[in-house]
C-alpha cells in the first residue's frame, strides 16, 4: 500500500505553450548544424575552384608568354597592368610591356606595308628578327633608366608633352593631335600613352648619353672651335678629326622632312654658309653639325659632321660580356644585337 501518492500538477496554458515552443526548437536543432556544414562546404568549394581558375589562368598566361611566344593584344594589355619582366639588364627588371610595345609597332608597319611580300618562312623569319631587335632595344632602353637613376636624370611630362607637340608639326606640316594619333595608330598600332612612352625613353636614353659620353663632349666641343677657327669649313675639320666624327655630303637637293636624325629639318631653318651648332640628333645616337649650302621651299642642300656617342654602347656590350644581362624568353635569334 502506496502511503504517499503523486500528485499530477496541471500545466498552465502559458506552460503549455512554452513547452511545445521547445519541442519544435528542438525538432528544428537537428537540421540547423548540418545545414550550417553544409554552406562552409560551398564556400570552401568555391575558394578552391577560384584558385583551380586563377592558377589556371596564370599558367596560361606564362606558357602564352614565355614559351609560345605570343603577341596578341589580349596579352600585351595583360603586362601593361601586370608588371611581368622579359629580361634584366644589371639587375634591373626590363618591362615586357616595353618589349612587346617596340615589336609589335615594328610588325605593324611592316605587315601594313610590305607584308603580301614574303611568304610564310620568310615572314617566321623576319617576326624572329624583329623580336632580337625589339628585345635589345627594350634592354637598353632600360639600362638607360638604370642609369639615369644613379645620375639623377629625369625626364618631366612637360619635357614629353613638348616632344610630343614637335612631333605634330614634322616636316612643317601642322597636324592635328586626333589626326597624329590615327597616323600612328594605323601605322605602327600605338595609343597616345604608348607613344609618350617611347617619347619618354628616348628622351631618357638621350640625356643618359649626354651626360655619361665625356669623349662626345669633348670633340663636340673641338668641333665647334675648330669650326670658328677654319670659317665653317666642314671638310677641313673633318679630315682634320679623322676617324673621331663622320662627314657627309648630301651631294644635291634632298626633301627637307629627309628622315636623317634631324639634319635635313636643322638645315632648312639656315641661311646658305650658316652653320646650326651643336644639336642631338633625334634618334639620340650622337650630336650633329649642320651647315646649309642651298635650298628652296621644300629642299636642302647642306653638309653635317656626326659626333657619335660611343660611351652607353660600350657599357652596355660589357655587360653582355660579363653576362649581366639575363633574358627569360627564346626569340629565335640566337645572338643579341
């Protein structure tokens, strides 16, 4: 016999209600874990297959680069963005941007103009010389802003802005800036920035040999004097100078916008026996002595001595020999020029 019986205690509605919240909460715990498992399975997921793409990618980009050779437009605006290097030249990394820039405007103009003339072996041949040659360039291009830095050079956008204006009204021709643009567009397939970039190394290479070539210096400055000394007599000077300038004789009229480093534009600005001075020569190679024999609106008659700069070619074929220069890419052209 039972002495004490439990007593059932009613629930309340509030209880109830209270309980029954409890049993769905806990219906609901069983799928609230797995669920949150789940989306750190998707997100994780999606981490993964992004690095599968990008490193795919990348690996495409490397290959397309570095062992095809490609030189499309997809991936020449791909190392405009990304500073990847073609080389280096004394440690110094040589933009690809640069490289590919200088070949494809070289392809361009000839594909434009003289393209239908070679066949396909001829034309494997001549993108293989192009590639060298724009490589080389790039290299030294860069090996100038090396220098530049260690001489405290710079060239200001003010100072390209002027080129870039000079170069609209070449030959005397006032251009437009939009009707430049298109000629060098359709020319050599170059934007405004990219032709301020070349303008930009130019000017660079050129104050770099200006400030280091001290035996161009020199003879420039004995050419001038000696010049005062004999009247302006050219010829003189120059077999008196030997193998230190070079001479030449335009030997009768030529086209006063004669591509020839700037002599036959100097020349026109002359009066008959007047001398120009010293001037760089617009590719930058060395300074210039023009003397005007005749002319007439559109042609110049005139003599020049060329003091060439020899000193940043030195440096630079010393660092091939020394094997400073380190070149990430094959062009087909074993030997650099």
């Amino acid at each position: 016999m039972k002495l004490f019986s439990k007593k059932e205690v009613k629930k309340t509605e509030e209880e109830k209600i209270e309980a029954r919240r409890e049993e769905v909460l806990a219906a609901g715990r069983k799928f609230k874990y797995p669920l949150q498992w789940t989306r750190y399975r998707v997100v994780i997921n999606t981490v993964l297959i992004a690095l599968v793409v990008f490193t795919m990618v990348v690996m495409g980009v490397w290959l397309a680069l570095y062992r095809v050779g490609m030189t499309d437009d997809l991936l020449f605006n791909v190392t405009k963005v990304v500073p990847l290097s073609v080389a280096s030249v004394d440690e110094e990394k040589v933009r690809f941007s640069d490289y590919l820039m200088f070949y494809r405007s070289s392809m361009i103009s000839i594909e434009r103009q003289s393209g239908s003339q070679f066949d396909e072996e001829s034309f494997d041949e001549l993108r293989a010389k192009y590639k060298r040659a724009a490589l080389t360039e790039a290299e030294k291009y860069t090996y100038a802003i090396k220098l530049a830095k260690e001489q405290n050079i710079t060239v200001t956008q003010e100072e390209i802005n002027e080129e870039f204006n000079r170069h609209l009204n070449i030959g005397g021709v006032d251009r437009s800036e939009e009707g430049f643009l298109k000629i060098i567009r359709d020319n050599f397939g170059l934007s405004k920035s990219e032709y301020e970039r070349m303008l930009y190394l130019t000017l660079m290479k050129a104050k770099v040999e200006i400030a280091i070539d001290e035996k161009a210096n020199k003879t420039a400055d004995k050419v001038e004097k000696m010049l005062v000394e004999n009247g302006n007599d050219y010829k003189s000077v120059a077999e008196q100078l030997g193998d230190e300038i070079s001479y030449e004789e335009t030997g009768g009229m030529v086209d006063d916008k004669n591509i020839d480093g700037g002599r036959a534009a100097e020349a026109m600005r002359l009066e008959p026996d007047q001398s120009s001075g010293k001037f760089v020569s617009s590719n930058g190679d060395g300074y210039y002595f023009v003397k005007l024999i005749k002319k007439d609106e559109s042609e110049v008659d005139f003599v020049s001595i060329k003091v060439p700069f020899t000193e940043f070619e030195e440096r630079f074929d010393e660092l091939k020999e020394d094997d400073k220069i380190v070149e990430y890419i094959e062009t087909g052209e074993d030997e650099q020029i």
